[in-house]
C-alpha cells in the first residue's frame, strides 16, 4: 500500500519496485545512499555554477545578466563547449533533483530527513562564496532546482 501522509518505519519502497527495504540494514543503507546522492546533487550545482563563472572570464562580482520580461539577455557563442558542458550539467542536476522529489514522496520520514541533511552537509560542503554571488542571478527557492 502506497502511504499519503508521512509515517515511521522501516519498510519503504522509493522510486521502484525493486528497490524495498525490508531489513534496518536495508533501511539503513537506503538513507544513506539517500543522503549521498543529495549532497552530490549540490556537488553538481557547485561544478555548474563554477563553469559558468570560468566561462564567462570575469570575476564573480562582475557578472551581471540584463533581464528582459524574465529571459536573460545572451552574450557570446551560442554553441560554445562551455555552453553545452553547463546544458548537460544542468540536465543531470535536474534529473537528480526529481529524483530526490520523488524518493521524498514516498513519505517515509526518514528518507525525507536524509534528502534534506545530504542537501544540507552538500551545501555547507561544496557551495562557497565565488559561487554564492554568481546563484544572486539564479536566485531560486526551490532546493532542487
């Protein structure tokens, strides 16, 4: 039975059939993988903002976007490698992102509290300063975005 509120316990199904816990072992392990996963999520993220710094070739503090009618007006090549390194980034952060949401909607607490601390431990590990002040462009409230 699929649960629509949140519960405790250690029997969890996330993200496909095959993949149940019915051991604290399992259990255990899934959380941690879990949690794993989510900090490499911000890992990404970090990497993904880094090449958009080095590929612009101006320190953090001068980069500034004009927006026009909330698209990002574009500067330089449109098919540069720096361009689709940061598109296939971008599609692998965001797969993972779902990803996460989804083995967040198993309502298991305890898979919810291991995506929230991974992205957590991810962003105090991996996100600095340089990239902090590029994100004030793509400033966005959604942890998995």
């Amino acid at each position: 039975m699929m649960h629509m509120t949140f519960y405790w316990g250690k029997e969890v199904t996330l993200l496909v059939d095959s993949w149940k816990t019915k051991s604290w072992t399992s259990y255990v392990l899934t959380l941690f993988a879990c949690l794993i996963v989510s900090a490499f999520y911000q890992y990404l993220e970090d990497r993904r903002v880094h090449l958009k710094i080095v590929s612009s070739g101006k320190p953090p503090a001068q980069i500034e976007e004009p927006f026009l009618l909330g698209m990002p007006f574009r500067r330089g090549p449109r098919w540069s490698a720096a361009r689709i390194g940061g598109a296939a980034l971008f599609g692998l952060n965001s797969a993972i992102g779902y990803l996460l949401m989804l083995a967040v909607m198993s309502f298991n607490v305890g898979v919810f509290l291991a995506v929230v601390l991974g992205l957590a431990i991810g962003y105090l590990l991996f996100r600095n300063e340089d990239s902090n002040v590029a994100t004030l462009v793509e400033d966005n409230s959604c942890a998995c975005a």
